[in-house]
C-alpha cells in the first residue's frame, strides 16, 4: 500500500496535521512509538498557557488568531472544553523584554491589555509578590488549554474521519524513492508514501539531518506545589509569567489536588539526544538539580501562599532553532516533504494552526498564512 501521506510524530504538531489532512479526505498514517498523549515528549503535564499579545515576535499574532478559532473547532467536535480563558498575567521590570513586548504587540494589533502597578497586582491576587519597580499586564482573553485533551482530541477525530494510525514503530529514517515515493522505516516495518510530514520534535535533528540546521535539545523541568488553602485557585487566578533577573519563570493555577504548575522558561539541561527509553516505555526520569534549585528558589521568594511540599515532577524537552523562533517549511532536496521543528519551548498553543499549515505545504505547495519569517531561509543553509 502507498499511502498519500505519512506523519512523523503525533504530538501537539502531528496529531494536529493528522487531523487536518483527514479533513481534507487524503488516505493518511500517522506513526509514533507511543500512544497519543504520552508523557515522552514536549506535548504533556496537563496545561499550556495560551495568548495572543506575544511578545516573542508580533507576526506571531495572525497564527494565533487562527490558532483560537481552530481551538474553538476542536472543542466543537470532541465535546469538551479544551479552553480554559482564566488570563495571562505578566509581570516584570517597567523597560523589560515582557511587558515592553506584550503592550507594544498590543497596539500593533489593537489587543485589549490591562496594566496594573505591583501595588494592584498584590492587591487583587495577594499571593503573588512583585519586586520593588515591578509592574504587569493582565490579557484577560488568554488561558490555558488541556494539552493531553488537544492532543487526543486532534487524533481521535483524524480516525473518525478515516485516518490510520500505528503506535510503537519507532522510525530510524526515511528514504526517497527513484519513482518519486517515499519510504519510511521503523524498526519493524516499511511504509511508502506520496507526500511525507516530519514533526518529530526532539528527534527532528536525527530525521531532518539534511536541512542543514542543528536543533538544540534542553531537559526542562515542571513541578506542582501543595498551596495554602483556596490559594491560587484557577477559578480566581490567572497564570502568570515573571520576567526577573534570574530567568523567566511561568505557573498555571490550582486545577485540581495537585496544586499550583511551576517551571522555569530561561536555562534547561543541555542534552545531546532525548534520554534512553527504560524498560518500562518512558524516558529516563533525571532532574538536574540546578533547575530545580532555581524554581525552589522563585516559589519561595515570590509565591506566597504554597507549602513546601512538591506533589508531582515531570520533565519535557525543548526543542530550540538558535533564535528561538519555529521553523516550518518544505524540504529543500523534495518539496513533497514538509516540516515543523525547533518550537523552542514556546509552540503548543501554534500546534492547531501549524497543523492546518503543514498540510496546505504538502497539499498545495503553499499557504497564505504568514510563515516567512519562520521559514529555513532565514538559516542560508540547505535552502535553495
């Protein structure tokens, strides 16, 4: 059998073009070596903010923007809430990255933010501490969405609509045929196909070795924290993001027993490859003890109202391009070979928009969302 296109992956970004490649009635595989939804990759831990005034880069926006409606479709389908709009509160220094980025991107594109002094912040979320010449945004439209539930949800609806999908092949590589075709290899089996799409996350740089880019691979690391009672509930309080001198750090209120979400955004482990896979089907567990340190350290210093007690720890990998941005293109050796890599930490809430694109690369040749700036050309290397 010869499929008409094959996904590499099925995380935020593969389960997302599974789902939009379905819908545009193409005979599809998507391949992974774990179930949708695992806790193996970048795509896990419950939560992921999302918002629309990003500071990182303003021709973000048209994505996101895209991004939220189709959030919206999804939710539709499945029949659960996938959205949760609590906000996004920023805070950092008055001329900082964060909030000098997020209120210029807001003018830009006429966004409604709230600013708030560090004395009103404290004042309607007392758990939170601010140094002194701190401010903060609020943007009231943000939120979090459930990560495992967008993943699932993506491929669960890609197989209603008449997608394949085969779990525990691990992929070793791919090779172009004489005739045109494409083969993939697992460690077990081959699979032809006509168009492929490699979103292989911290395993891009051993799939996309011939782009010319090299990805680097950090080891982050995410803990929950038992709070005070009633404190930092979601139904009262935003998540939040500081901008301090010690890095950005970021949390998601109390959803449930397991209390409040924190992590560091800045710093990470480096790592050369994703840690070995255990007997058991996961990847290693290793936290590095400085990581852990630092958001030891941001708890106690500027969350208030949590105990010292952790009650969950996982890790993820960022996946980074050397300026932080996304690249998404088509293959400069095959234009019937599209990716996405190097989301670098910051790429979930993008995954349903980016999915939508990818499959319009593979399918059309070409999309009209706004993707220049995250193309491979601005590397000069393998890009004709």
């Amino acid at each position: 059998m010869i499929y008409d296109a094959i996904v590499i992956g099925l995380g935020g970004v593969g389960s997302a073009t599974l789902y939009h490649l379905a819908k545009r009635g193409v005979k599809v595989l998507g391949l992974d070596r774990w179930a949708p939804g695992h806790n193996n990759g970048s795509a896990h831990g419950e939560t992921r903010v999302i918002r629309q005034a990003y500071f990182e880069h303003p021709d973000y926006v048209a994505l996101l923007q895209r991004s939220y409606a189709l959030w919206d479709n999804l939710e539709t389908e499945t029949k659960q809430q996938l959205f949760n709009k609590i906000g996004v509160l920023e805070i950092g220094p008055n001329q900082g990255t964060v909030i000098t980025g997020v209120l210029e991107v807001a003018k830009l594109h006429n966004l409604p933010i709230e600013q708030l002094t560090a004395a009103e912040v404290t004042s309607r979320y007392p758990g939170f501490s601010i140094p002194n010449g701190y401010c903060a945004v609020v943007e009231h439209n943000a939120g979090i969405l459930k990560v495992e539930d967008c993943v699932t949800g993506h491929v669960q609806q890609a197989v209603a609509t008449g997608a394949t999908l085969q779990t525990s092949q691990q992929i070793t590589h791919w090779l172009r045929q004489a005739d045109g075709s494409i083969t993939v290899y697992t460690q077990t089996d081959e699979y032809k196909t006509n168009k492929l799409v490699i979103c292989a996350g911290a395993w891009s740089n051993q799939l996309l070795a011939d782009i010319g880019v090299q990805l680097e691979i950090k080891l982050k690391q995410t803990r929950w924290y038992a709070c005070q009672t009633h404190a930092y509930r979601a139904e009262t309080h935003p998540a939040f993001m500081y901008e301090l001198p010690q890095g950005i750090f970021y949390g998601i209120p109390q959803i449930n027993d397991l209390g409040i979400k924190v992590a560091r955004h800045t710093g990470g482990e480096v790592i050369t490859a994703p840690p070995k896979v255990l007997n058991d089907g996961h990847l290693d567990d290793r936290f590095d003890s400085e990581e852990g340190q630092a958001i030891g350290w941001f708890v106690n210093n500027h969350l208030k109202q949590t105990t010292s007690k952790i009650t969950r720890q996982e890790h993820c990998m960022y996946t980074l391009t050397r300026d932080g941005h996304f690249v998404i293109d088509r293959h400069p050796e095959d234009e019937n070979i599209v990716f996405a890599a190097g989301l670098s930490g910051h790429g979930f809430k993008f995954t349903s928009v980016i999915g939508e694109i990818l499959t319009q690369l593979a399918l059309d040749g070409e999309t009209a969302m706004p993707i220049d700036f995250l193309s491979l050309k601005r590397f000069n290397a393998g890009y004709k």
